[in-house]
C-alpha cells in the first residue's frame, strides 16, 4: 500500500507540473469565464431597461373627473418597491460581471510561465524527499501547496462552477430572464387610458365614459401589480443564482481543493 500510494502521487504531480505548462484547464476555463460574463452584463443590460421603463410608468399621471370632481391618479407608484429592488439586483449584476472578469484575469496570471517554473522545481524537491522516504520539511510542502493552488484553483474552481451551474441553475436562470427580457416591454405597453373625448355630452354618456375610465384604472392599477409580484419573484430567483455561482459554490470548491492539497502532500512532516 505505502509503494502504491507513493507511485499514485508521484504520478499526480508529474501530471500536475505537465498541466501547469501545458495549461488545458485554462482555455476551457476562459470559455467558461466569458459565458458567465455575458449572461451577467444581459443582466445587467435587462435590470437598467426595466429600472427605464419603471420610471416612466412612476411618472405617468390619469386625470379622472367623475362628476366634474378632478382626481389625480399615478398607478405607476406601485412598482415604487419593485424600483428599488431592480437597482439593488443591477448592482448586484454589476458585482458578478466585475466577479467573471477578475476570474479571467487570474486565470491568465495563473498561467504565468514563472508560476510553473517555481511549481516545477519545488515538486522535483518534494519528490527527492518523498521517494528517500525521508522527513518532508514543512515549509517545502506548504510552497508545494501554494503554488498548486496559485496555478489551479481558479481555472478549476471556474470550470466545477460552471459545470454545477449547467447541472443545477441554467434552468432557473433561463426562465428568470426570459421572463425579465420582456417584462420592459410589458411595462412600458400599460399606457394611462385616453381622457374623455372633449364636447356636448349628455349625462348618460357622461355617466357611462366615468365608469369605464374607472375600469380602466383598476384595470391599469391590477396590471402593475402583477407585473410587480412577477419581476420581484423572478429578480430573487437571478440574484440567488449569481450569488451561488459567483461567491457560494467557488468559496465552497476552493475549500475543497485547499483541503485536498494538503491532504495528499503534507501527510509526511515529521
């Protein structure tokens, strides 16, 4: 069992210090990287055109005068909290874009040759002590274990996200801004309803125009409010799935490999 383990690792590192210079997780990774980039800045793009169109409708005002009583109405108050909470979720869009784009630029530092150089020599040192069966100095496998993780952990923690993300969130995330994408739109289409045509009326015409202006209103007034449950319940659903992509599952996945390093190459310290 000692002499498999000790030919498994030597194995692992050879392995590791070939894919430090010949970098396969780091194209994939990048790939990985822009895609969650571009579904952030559509984010984004979507939760500024809908904070837009909210604002809009905020500042549209019916005038209604039923009895010649002249009432003021701005249905458009009640996406007030909704507002609110599409410009917390396009800040929080904003951070995951910022988020993707440092992974890329420490996946390129990542591959700095520098980097592979000072991996390559410490392993060829941990390997002199590991196969003389003699004590590994602490300091050597704690510079091992760094250096695996400076070299590899972004490229793969962005490649086991993105994968969890494809198994477990893309669903979520598809509906969630398919339905985003037009809810703009939506918004912008629930015009105030026409004032009353000016002219002779007679009182049952009148009558009957005040009454379905007030339909219009509530008519309106209900509209808003379920554009405002829909966008709310579905800007939750975004801003989870970024979180979990961006900040959850990479802290939970670098934990993980830090353990798993050091695990495999600090056993032998004394």
């Amino acid at each position: 069992m000692q002499i498999a383990r000790q030919v498994i690792l030597a194995v692992l590192v050879a392995g590791l210090v070939a894919c430090s210079w010949l970098a396969p997780l780091d194209s994939a990774a990048t790939q990985q990287a822009d895609a969650g980039l571009q579904r952030a800045l559509l984010s984004f793009a979507t939760a500024r055109a809908l904070n837009a169109a909210i604002s809009v409708a905020q500042g549209t005002e019916i005038a209604v005068q039923p009895g010649g009583m002249g009432v003021v109405l701005s249905p458009g108050q009640v996406l007030d909290p909704v507002n609110d909470l599409v410009e917390q979720f396009s800040n929080v869009m904003l951070a995951a874009s910022v988020a993707f784009g440092v992974q890329k630029m420490l996946i390129s530092m990542a591959g700095y040759w520098l980097i592979s150089l000072l991996l390559s020599g410490t392993a060829v040192c941990w390997a002199w002590f590991h196969f003389r069966q003699e004590a590994l100095p602490g300091w050597l496998a704690r510079t091992l274990v760094v250096l695996l993780m400076l070299r590899f952990a972004v490229p793969a923690v962005t490649i086991g996200s993105d994968l969890l993300f494809e198994k477990f969130l893309v669903a979520d995330y598809d509906a969630s801004q398919q339905v985003m994408s037009v809810a703009p739109a939506q918004v912008a289409r629930l015009d105030a309803p026409q004032p009353l045509p000016a002219g002779e009326q007679g009182l049952l015409d009148r009558i009957k125009g005040w009454w379905g202006q007030d339909l219009e209103v509530k008519a309106r007034f209900d509209a808003l409010q379920q554009a405002a449950e829909q966008a709310t319940e579905h800007i939750i659903t975004l801003i989870v799935v970024f979180l979990l992509q961006t900040v959850v599952i990479p802290l939970l996945l670098l934990s993980g490999l830090y353990g798993l390093a050091r695990a495999a190459f600090t056993v032998r310290r004394s």
